[in-house]
C-alpha cells in the first residue's frame, strides 16, 4: 500500500491517498459469500440432503463456481501488474494474507467442482455415461464426507482469509484488528444463508436457513460492537479510526446502511417470518445482501481514511 510521507499534515490540504477502488471491497463480498455457501453446502452434504431433489445444495456450487470467478475478475482488474499474476504460484510464503489467499482461491475451485458432479442437476444427468459413474463414484458416503470437510475447511479460510487480508494492513489503523477476520466470515455465512431463504424450495430449509441467518445476524452486530469498542480502548490514532464512524464522516453511511438496512431490519423481518408472525418475504434476505456488500465498501473506504498521526 502507497503512503504519502509528510513533515506535516492537514486533512484539508494534504490530499489522503486511496489506492483501492470499487473492485476490493466487491471481491472481498463475493469472496465472503461463496464462503458461506461452501459451508452450507459442506453441512447439508453431512446430513445428506444432497439427496433430495428440493435441496438449495444443488444450485449453490455452481452458482459458487460463477460468483467466485466474477470476484476474482474484480480482484484482477485491480492489479497493476496484470501480466505477473501467475508468479503467486510460484511459491508459498507462510506469513503472506496474500499468499495464504491466492492458494486457496486455487483449491476452492476443485472442492466446489466435486461438489456440483456429485448432485449434478437434471438437466446434466444422463448427459454422458462417464459423467454419470464419475457423480456415482462420488456418492459413496465416505467420498461425500470428504467433500463436504474440504468445503467447509475451505470456506472457512476463505471468509476469515478476506478479513486478514485488512488486517495484516497495519498502516490503516482502522483495519489493525484481529476481529476483521471473524466478522467477515459470519458476514458471508449470513449471506449465504440469506440467499438460501431466498431461493429454497422446501418450507423446512427455508427455515432452517432463516433462522440461522438471524443467529449470524446477531454474531455480526456483536463483532462490530468488539470491532468499535476494541479500537476505542487502543491507541490514539485506533480510536481517531473508530470516530470515522461515531460522528464523523461515515457515520450516516455506517450506522443507517450496515447497521440499520443491513442487520437490524431484516433481523427483525426474519424474526417474525420464522416465529409465523408474518409470511417469509424476499425483503429481509435481499436486505442482508445489500448490507454484506455494503459493510465491505464502508470497512474498505473508512481504513484508507484512517492514518497514524504524524509525530
């Protein structure tokens, strides 16, 4: 990351360097949400599920697999160097966020691959005799369990991946906490499990999903309650970064999008859709998309805002 060194500083005149554009934080949702759904998928392959024709796991590794490739798209258009990419694989550096990521960008893909022959839809089955062994030889219950460890493992690396990769960023004090990591994984587990509700056909899913959301939901608030309070009792330049959001310039855009449009209204949506106080309504899951994708562009925007004070 770029700093601008100066023997002063004066927000009004100094300019405040960004180097991240739209693509990060659309990268960092999109990587965040197919993680939840690979965990979703890894747990409903344990109860099997995968086994009914209604299951949402037969459309989610495929939807994964282009969800995933449309971040990874967002993330190569940020690089500067777009010719060098490939040299990631070139090595592995074990104290890399980066490094850490770009390995397991590469082993999602084979997982959630497994994943899609092994509950192919209709329209693929009886598409070819090898296909059909393959996706057979795949169902054996021992291979299932494989399948579904390597997508949860997997999942999990990846959403807590997307937050480290802030994190280790210890320039931006804002992002300088060890909780990003978790947050954003229960952030794409809850729109995973959001688009779930969306789109499950069978009535026990859909609540199961619902209500599983809503526990997310409520883990998220507490992890951006840590997230403010840890970075109020740090230092003071931790503290100054948390006040981008407790009156200052972020603050509406954090509290009313994130906060209120993003957790709080559809928490209570979805409360009462799966106490049967109201019928389940697209509104709350498609809230909490918009809030996912939303906490990303605020974490990103505020932790470029944010700086160490000049001694």
């Amino acid at each position: 990351m770029t700093e601008l060194v100066l023997t002063r500083h004066n927000d009004l005149i100094d300019p405040l360097v960004r180097v991240w554009g739209w693509e990060i934080p659309v990268y960092l949702f999109l990587g965040g949400w197919v993680a939840g759904m690979m965990i979703i998928v890894g747990y409903f392959l344990i109860q099997g599920r995968h086994r009914e024709d209604t299951c949402v796991c037969a459309v989610l590794p495929a939807l994964s697999v282009v969800v995933l490739s449309l971040g990874m798209l967002a993330l190569f258009l940020d690089l500067d160097h777009k010719l060098y990419v490939w040299r990631l694989y070139t090595t592995f550096q074990g104290t890399s966020p980066m490094s850490w990521g770009a390995w397991i960008l590469l082993l999602v893909y084979p997982a959630l691959v497994a994943a899609f022959i092994l509950r192919p839809p209709e329209l693929l089955q009886g598409i070819s005799p090898g296909f059909d062994r393959l996706s057979a030889y795949l169902a054996e219950p021992r291979r299932v369990r494989v399948i579904a460890a390597l997508n949860v493992v997997l999942g999990v690396g990846l959403g807590i991946y997307t937050g480290i990769l802030l994190s280790a960023l210890g320039a931006r004090p804002f992002w300088n906490s060890a909780i990003l990591g978790p947050l954003f994984l229960v952030s794409g587990l809850s729109t995973a499990a959001a688009f779930g509700h969306l789109v499950a056909r069978h009535e026990e899913e859909r609540e199961l999903l619902a209500t599983s959301d809503n526990v997310f939901l409520m883990i998220e608030l507490a992890a951006l309650s840590l997230l403010l309070i840890g970075l109020l009792s740090s230092s003071q330049a931790h503290a100054a970064a948390a006040r981008l959001v407790l009156g200052g310039p972020f603050t509406a855009v954090f509290w009313v999008l994130v906060v209120g449009v993003g957790i709080v209204i559809p928490l209570a949506i979805q409360v009462l859709a799966v106490t049967h106080r109201i019928a389940h309504t697209p509104l709350g899951p498609l809230l909490v998309m918009a809030g996912g994708l939303a906490l990303r562009f605020v974490v990103v925007a505020v932790g470029q805002a944010s700086h160490w004070a000049k001694g």
